[in-house]
C-alpha cells in the first residue's frame, strides 16, 4: 500500500500500476468494505468498515477496522526474506 487509507481506491501495487483487489468481510448478515474501491464498479455493498488505525513496521502494516460489532485486523507482510539483512537495511 501507497497510502494511509486502505480502502476508497483500487490497490497501487509497488510500481505504480492498479490492481483490483477488493476485501470484503460478513458481519451479522451484513457485507463491509475494508479494502479496494468494489462500490466504484458497482460491485461492492452500502456498508463501509471504519479504518481505526494504521501501524507500519520495517516488516508489515497492519490496518484495523470497526466493522458493525466487530473489530477487524487486516496484516500485510514484506515479501523481503529477513534472513537477508541487506534488504532489510
């Protein structure tokens, strides 16, 4: 991710170039938004999670969200192996 916000835009992957990655989750019957941009093509749900925080490490950034009753943790990992210290410089 490019940015804060994880969800209200279609995915930047590392080069710049969009890809469609949409998350959704279920909570009691009802279908969030966490992730992508699925109600710009009409494919996504009338309910939005709310992103609450946003912690970024030299490894992962891990989102979280309200999603009606529930909370919600979304990780990203760096596909950097960790035994390769230069990379990790």
């Amino acid at each position: 991710m490019t940015g804060r916000q994880l969800m209200g835009q279609w995915t930047p992957f590392w080069n710049g170039d969009t890809k469609g990655m949409a998350g959704l989750v279920r909570v009691n019957g009802q279908t969030y938004e966490f992730m992508g941009h699925p109600t710009q093509d009409n494919i996504g749900t009338k309910f939005q999670a709310k992103q609450v925080s946003l912690k970024v490490t030299p490894t992962q950034s891990i989102f979280t969200f309200n999603a009606g009753p529930i909370a919600l943790a979304v990780n990203f990992f760096t596909p950097i192996d960790p035994t390769d210290l230069k990379r990790l410089s």
